[in-house]
C-alpha cells in the first residue's frame, strides 16, 4: 500500500492494483483527488505485476462531483481532465466500482473507465443543470453514447439521478455487484482472463448514430414548460446534439464554449449561489451549538382542511404518527377523504406504492376531541386566520397538552407573540407558516416570537428538515418575511389597474419575469370572496367591487379574467377593465398609458425596498434568507437568485434612485427609501450578502 496524497493510496489485492480514494465527506473532487487518481493510474499502468485497476471509494459514497468551494477560484492542477485521460488510455483494464452517489465530475469520471460495476443502491446523475451549468468534463459527449440519447436528454436536463437496476439496463454499467470491492476485483480478472477490449466510451457511436432531429424538437416541446426561462437545460441539448451529429472532441469543443457562456453568464451565479443560500438558511448564528433538539414522536394537528390535511401528510411521510382533530364528524371525514385521495393519486402517478397508501393513512388518526392531544410532542394549530379564535385555541391546548410540548401555530401573518400570550408557557410556542398545498411546498417560514425557547426552535427547524422542508427562520411582524414583501407588489398593482394597465397586462410582465403567475391569475386560483362578506361590502376596494359583480375567480369562471369550463383557459375580462377604470375614475385617478417596465419597476422595486426595511428589523438574519423564501414559497425565478440577489445585479444605484423617483411622484409609506438600501447602494454593498 502506497499513499498517493492526502486522499488517495494504491493497493494491491494480487494482480489487481485497487485505487482508493478517502475524501470525506463525499469523496469530492478535490485538487488532491484529481492528483492522486492520476498518479495512481500512471504507477498501476507502470507496474508489470499488475494486470488491471480498480477505482474504488471510501466512506458512504462514490465521487458525489465537484469541489464546489474551488469554484470561482484559480484552478489548482491537475486539471480533471489529466486524471480522466490516464483512466481512458491506460493500457490496461480499469474498472470504477461505485457506491452510494456518481454525480457530475464522479459519474464523468467512473465514464472514463473502461467498465463500470456498482452495487444495488447506487444512483447516477448529473446535475450540473441545476447550478445552471452543463457537465464540462465531456459527460455532455459520453452520456449519450453510453445511454443512447433520449436517456441522456432525460438525466442532463432535469438533473435527477437514476439507480443502478435503470443504469444497467440503459448500459450506464456493466454489472450490479454485492461485495463492492470483491466484485470488483473479480470482474476486472474476468475481464483480464477473457480478452475483453478496452472499451472508451469516446469511441463509441451506436448509440448516436443516425438518430432523428425530431427527438430533440419533440422533447424540448416536452419540457418547455419546466424549462422557462432557464438557458441550462437548452446549452445540454445542444451538447447532446453536437454528440448525435459530430466527432467526439469537434463535440468536446461545443461543450466547452457553451459551458464558458453558462459559466460567466447570471443565470449560473445565481443559481450556485442559491444553492449556498439555502443551506445557509438551516444555521442560527445566536443559537449555541449544544442546543437541544426535542424528541418529536408524535404530533397533533389541529384542523383538516386544506392546510391541516397536508401539513398532517408531511409527518406521516416520513413515519411520524399524527392525531388529527377536527370539530365535527363531517369535515373530520371529508379532511381524512382528501388525504386519501392525494396519496392515491401519487400512487397512481408511481410515486409512492399501494402499500405506502396503506401505512401512512394508518399513520394518522382522526378525532373529534383536542383531549387527544395531551401525549403529542408537538401540536400545529391550522385554524382559520383569525386572532381570537387562535388565542382561545391555544388557551386550550395550553390546558391539555403535556409539559415540554411544543406549540405551533400555522399563521401566514398574525402575531405570535399575542398568540403565546393566550398560554402560560409562551417559551413553547413557535410559528409554523406552512404554505399551500402543504403536502407540496417545500418552504417553512419559522418564526419565533420573543419568549420562544431556544430547544424549541432548534427543535422545529430539524423537524422541517425531516419532513423535507427549507425552514428559514424569521421574525415576528405582520406577514413575517414573505407576504409582507407581497402585499408591497400587490399595493402597486391594484393602483396601476386603476392608472390605466390592465390585469392581464400586469400578469404578462409578471409571467415573463420567470413567476408562475401574476398577481391577479394568483388571486383567481386562490379565490377573490375568501374573507369577503356581502354584508359588509361596501364596494370602496377592488376585491369589493368584483365580489359584489358576481366574480369569484376560477370556481365560478369569472373574475379578473373569464375561464372555458373544459379547460379552464383564462382569457382577458373587457368588462372588468372597463369597471376597473370607472372605478378609478370616480377615486379621480388620471388614466394614461404605463409601459412593460414601469410595471416591473413598481411590482418589484416596493418588493426590494421592502426586504431591506425587513432586514433592518432584524425580521430575517439574512439576505440570502429573504431570497430563500422568495424562491421556495412564491416561485421567484430561481435564476435571477431571488429579489434580494436580483436587486444587486440590477445595481443597488440604480434602483435606490428608482425607489427615491416612485417616492416623489406617487406617495405612500412603502416607498420611503430604506436606509439601508441608500447606505448599501452608497457603499457599493449587496443586500444578498447582508447580515441583521
């Protein structure tokens, strides 16, 4: 045995030369593993002793991919490509024997041996499309002539790995092992023993030979939807493309210059930097590290509507038992119907088995008595939006639940403080702002009021990451981080609909910007008479005066905009423009013509603006927080990184003295400058690196 560098050395296991590669905690691919692979193939390949080698892995994974703290830095030699060449020309047999994950530069590495053997759990992938970027080590031009190209457009442009029973029957690998390394070392003696050739993956056509151009053009029709907006997934195409019609380096050679596109572009910054920022969300600097996490066995949710069916799907998930209380027989039966339903549906779509139906709806137990309660761990309150009722509601609860419970309230906005005031153990009442459907949505606004124990927040956070979601910690004020910044965007736009813009006008730039929706398509899908009562309307707002029409959205097929009944395709509301205008008109707002990016100024600048005032409170801990939420929770392009991220690359500058203009000719309290973002823009700061 001969130690290579600090995280590879050589072996002989007989004939067979084994390099082993030990850089915790993924085995990435570190400056030293590049060096050490390289020598370890130049040493084996020198030694008349051995016969073959064996690229094998330490720990619980296989190279899971590139050293992402050496991006945006010098890069240190070797380069990745010196140790894949010594793999791929090495005179002699090399078998990459791969465990747990070969992702990115690990699967465009283990492509580089001439044979590939795993065991059962391994998975395959390469994600680069989701740092906005494509494989630059030629996975763009192995894949497909490995997998054949319909599997590789599949795996390059949504970025999921495979397992290895898929793997081996696309020809990814060779043969699924059950000792890793036995296995491994025993195939490359058969190989050795029968002959076989050294197979490079480069030289290999059948699999993109003569393949149809129709492929490509029907599956970008596939995935446009998905893809919007997004130039990563495109850039992987065409380097499957250059694959399918040219030599192996002219196609090395487009994805090189496209990867340099993606690399220098925004697209890739932000995205790599939001895959930081959403890790950097789950740390609490101001809680010490020896915190406690609080054992959660069991929960309790109170309401199964919408919110408290789904919030109730997430423990049993993941096998945490629930008790599920509604007020009366009906809707505690409608609420576990639905339940039902969703899971049969995702059984249906293959996601999860008919057993798995079977055990999680036997994970929650319905119940008409809150005295069921009293053994949970943790409690979520899913009420409706009402202080009062959540205060008498955890005034109860405060009477039956066991000390040490945790109590959480599943507020969008309202006051936690005043909510823990109802209890006499405001320490253990925390906010849970789960977001619709909550089965779905990957984002949970925590916040914490001012008496919350630090145990039942490290508590909390750890139970969303168990229950699959991105916690972020905030603050308590109205709307906390997200729906505060909301209604900013939504103040503008119901006064531009009134200045001359049109709802499906604002929806457009919206839309185009990279969200889901705009504002008004999101209050049709919602509801527009949720919270609205025609007894007390009195036709003085917006939502008033299309309630009182008869507009209720997409459940009656008539609100900002008329729905078909078959498709449910919107189309623009002449009607409601014109009674949009009236209704300026008698509040006497001038009409006139509002460009396309006065509209995108005013929906977001306020939204910006806002963020900063936000982070001033110390509401969030940090920008990158605000862009987390944003991104998780309301469908913020992810490419742009998020409002905050987005406002510094439109330049701080720049948008200051847009928010100072909107000040001066429009009014209102959202459009006082922040002091921040002046000091900030004065400065030359960013807001997405600010810390409160």
């Amino acid at each position: 045995m001969a130690d290579l560098t600090e995280s590879v050395k050589l072996e002989l296991d007989g004939d067979v030369a084994v390099v082993v590669v030990d850089n915790p905690p993924v085995n990435a691919l570190s400056h030293h593993v590049r060096q050490g692979i390289l020598d370890g193939m130049t040493q084996a390949a020198a030694d008349p002793a051995v016969t073959a080698i064996v690229l094998i892995c330490e720990g619980r994974t296989f190279i899971a991919g590139a050293d992402i703290t050496e991006f945006g830095g010098a890069p240190k030699p070797p380069s990745l490509q010196a140790a894949q060449d010594a793999m791929e020309s090495c005179p002699k047999p090399v078998v990459a024997a791969v465990h747990g994950t070969a992702l990115g530069g690990g699967l465009e590495v283990a492509m580089c041996a001439h044979y590939r053997v795993a065991d059962a759990r391994a998975r395959f992938g390469l994600p680069e499309v989701k740092l906005g970027l494509l494989p630059g080590a030629g996975g763009t031009q192995r894949l497909p002539r490995v997998t054949g190209v319909p599997k590789a457009l599949e795996m390059m442009t949504s970025g999921e790995p495979i397992g290895a029973d898929e793997a081996l029957e696309c020809g990814l690998i060779d043969e699924i092992v059950t000792d890793l390394r036995g296995g491994a070392v025993a195939f490359a003696r058969r190989v050795v023993a029968e002959g076989r050739p050294l197979l490079k993956i480069r030289d290999r056509a059948d699999k993109v030979t003569g393949v149809d151009p129709q492929v490509f053009a029907d599956f970008r029709a596939s995935i446009a939807r998905r893809t919007r907006g997004f130039l990563a997934p495109e850039y992987n195409i065409r380097c499957i493309e250059a694959a399918a019609t040219k030599p192996f380096d002219e196609g090395l050679a487009v994805e090189r210059q496209l990867f340099g596109e993606l690399m220098s572009g925004t697209q890739s910054k932000a995205q790599q930097y939001y895959f930081f920022a959403e890790r950097e969300a789950a740390k609490v600097p101001d809680l010490p590290k020896d915190t406690p996490v609080l054992a959660v066995n069991r929960v309790g949710v109170l309401g199964a509507g919408t919110m408290g069916g789904g919030i109730a799907m997430n423990f049993a998930n993941v096998g945490i038992p629930v008790t599920l209380v509604e007020r009366d027989e009906a809707a505690l039966e409608r609420g576990l119907g639905v339940i039902r339903s969703n899971y049969e549906r995702t059984a249906a779509r293959g996601g999860i088995s008919s057993d798995d139906v079977v055990t999680r709806m036997g994970l929650i137990t319905g119940s008409l008595d809150q005295g069921d309660f009293a053994e949970a761990d943790m409690v979520v309150e899913a009420v409706f939006e009402d202080m009062e009722l959540k205060k008498s509601v955890f005034a109860a609860l405060d009477t039956i639940c066991r000390p040490g419970a945790i109590l959480a309230s599943n507020t969008s906005a309202l006051n936690v403080n005043e909510i823990a005031s109802a209890t006499s153990r405001p320490e253990a009442v925390i906010g849970t702002h789960f977001f619709s459907p909550a089965n779905v949505m990957k984002l949970l606004e925590v916040v914490r009021g001012d008496a919350t124990a630090p145990e039942v927040i490290s508590t909390t956070m750890a139970v969303a990451k168990q229950i699959a979601k991105i916690p972020v910690l905030v603050g308590v004020c109205h709307g906390f981080v997200g729906n505060r910044m909301l209604a900013m965007r939504r103040i503008e736009a119901d006064k531009m609909v009134l200045e001359g813009a049109t709802p499906a006008q604002i929806d457009r730039v919206i839309f185009d910007f990279g969200f889901p929706m705009g504002p008004y398509a999101m209050s049709d899908l919602a509801g527009l008479d949720i919270g609205w009562k025609a007894e007390t309307s009195s036709g003085s707002t917006i939502r008033e005066i299309m309630c009182e029409s008869g507009r209720r959205g997409q459940k009656n097929g008539r609100g900002y905009y008329t729905y078909d009944p078959e498709t449910r395709a919107a189309t623009p509301d002449p009607e409601v423009e014109q009674m949009l205008r009236d209704f300026g008109a008698r509040q006497g707002v001038a009409q006139r013509e509002i460009s396309d990016q006065e509209v995108l100024e005013r929906c977001l600048y306020p939204m910006v603006n806002e963020g900063a005032k936000i982070l001033t409170e110390r509401i969030a801990i940090r920008g990158s927080d605000i862009d987390v939420v944003w991104i998780n929770g309301y469908g913020w392009p992810v490419y742009t990184g998020g409002p905050m991220f987005w406002a510094d690359t439109v330049g701080l500058a720049e948008v200051a003295g847009k928010i100072a203009g909107y000040h001066d000719s429009l009014g209102g309290e959202h459009w006082n400058p922040s002091p921040l973002l002046a000091r900030l823009a004065a400065e030359g700061g960013g807001l997405h690196t600010h810390r409160s």
